[in-house]
C-alpha cells in the first residue's frame, strides 16, 4: 500500500468521526428539544386541566349556594309555620284554663 493511499484512509477516517460528532450533538439537541417541547405540552395540558377544573368546582360551588339558600329558606318558613302554630295553640289552652278557672 502506498504512503498516499494510507494517507487518504486516515483522513476519512477523522472526517468520518467529526461527522459522527457532529450527529451525535445533532441528535442530542434534537433529544433536548423533543424534551422541552413535551414538558411545554405537558405543561399546558395541567394549566387547561386546572382550568377546567376550577370552572366545574366553581359551577358546583354556585349549584350548592343556591340549594343551601333553597333548602334555608324552607327550613325558615317551616321553623316560622311551627312559631305560629305553638302560639295558637298557647292561646288556646291560656283560653282552657281561664274558662276553667272562671
């Protein structure tokens, strides 16, 4: 083998290796990117998932509002029917007892 000829060998073999250098830092940063650009999707996802969330708990919030004063309501009216019926019938036997005593 001639001088030349090894010389052309171990050129293209250093060429070969800065080019496999060159394609692993290439697909490390392709990697790297993949990465941030998931953990970006990701990240988005969990602020619309919480999102969501916050709208359907506010949504739950409002509907439980609404039947606590519905039902606070109806316990008032009732608790002010029962106020009026003891008083009748307070009135009533007070009545009783005086025509009795009378």
């Amino acid at each position: 083998m001639s001088v030349e000829f090894l010389k052309k060998i171990r050129k293209t073999e250093r060429d070969c290796e800065e080019k496999i250098k060159q394609t692993e830092i290439t697909k490390q940063n392709a990697v790297l990117e993949a990465e941030k650009t998931s953990i970006l999707k990701i990240r988005d996802a969990e602020i619309q998932a919480k999102e969501e969330a916050d709208k359907v708990l506010s949504g739950v919030e409002g509907r439980v509002e609404k039947e606590f004063a519905t039902m606070n309501k109806g316990f008032e009216e009732s608790q002010s029917k029962l106020k009026e019926k003891a008083k009748k019938i307070e009135k009533e036997a007070i009545d009783k007892v005086l025509t009795e005593v009378l």
